[in-house]
C-alpha cells in the first residue's frame, strides 16, 4: 500500500493532471503546479497526519525505531509535514504560493533523502523513501530553476 500511495502522488495523478489540463500555461507551470500540489503537498499533508495519528508507523515500518519513546519525535515530523503540505496544497488555488511550497518541499525532502542515504542499513519502506524523496526533491528543484 504505501508503495502504491508514493507511485501514484509522485509521478502517477500529477502526470495525469499535467497531460489533462486544458489551461494555456506552459509546461513547467502546469509541472510546478501539480507535482507541487500532489507530490508535496498531499504527500507530505497525508504523511503528516499519518505520524500525528499512528507514529509507530513511522517509527517502526519505516525507520526500524522500535519503542514508543521516538513517538514525540515522529509526531513533531508530521507537525512539520502538515505545515509544508498545506502551503503545497494551497498553492493550486494561491498559484503565488507556489514558490514556497516548492522550495520548502524542496529542502525538506532532500535533506530527508541525504539522511535515508547516509543510513547503511535500510528496509523496503525507507528505501521508497530515500528514492521517492530524492526523486521529488529533484524535480521540485528543477522547477525552481525554471522560474
């Protein structure tokens, strides 16, 4: 399931959403807007409250973090993931925002894959992760450039 959930918001529903919109905007507009919209900002809002709500998923499925004591961590990252998810979110109706839902994307997801990268040891969960983060981050910055 959650390889399936990463598959669809990072490259799935924003390419369907790129080729089907019938607007005149370029095509890095209508990239900046999607993949900033689903890709950051529902991935890391739906993330968020994910950690908030069930942090030993996080803890355990993805990180290997057995115990509850990393749980007030794990929810301090869903915290941060709600708030640059919803300023993502929100920019498909602020296209001003967009920006800065890129950029935060950006440098949150990232720093987040040089960590996973940095870690020897990781299962399936943490390497979608890794990917998946670098992957968006990449493309987020790609859009960045092209303003």
């Amino acid at each position: 399931m959650y390889v399936a959930t990463i598959v669809l918001l990072m490259l799935i529903v924003p390419a369907v959403a790129v080729a089907t919109d019938e607007s005149q905007a370029d095509l890095m507009d209508l990239v900046g807007k999607y993949f900033v919209f689903w890709a950051v900002g529902v991935r890391l809002f739906t993330a968020g409250v994910r950690q908030i709500l069930r942090p030993g998923l996080t803890s355990e499925g993805i990180l290997g973090v057995k115990g509850r004591d990393s749980w007030i961590l794990v929810r301090e990252l869903g915290f941060a993931n709600v708030a640059i998810g919803t300023v993502a979110i929100a920019s498909l109706w602020h296209g001003e925002w967009r920006t800065a839902g890129a950029l935060a994307g950006a440098v949150f997801l990232l720093l987040a894959g040089a960590q996973h990268v940095l870690k020897r040891e990781r299962n399936r969960e943490e390497t979608v992760a890794m990917v998946s983060d670098l992957a968006i981050g990449m493309r987020m910055v790609a859009y960045l450039l092209s303003r």
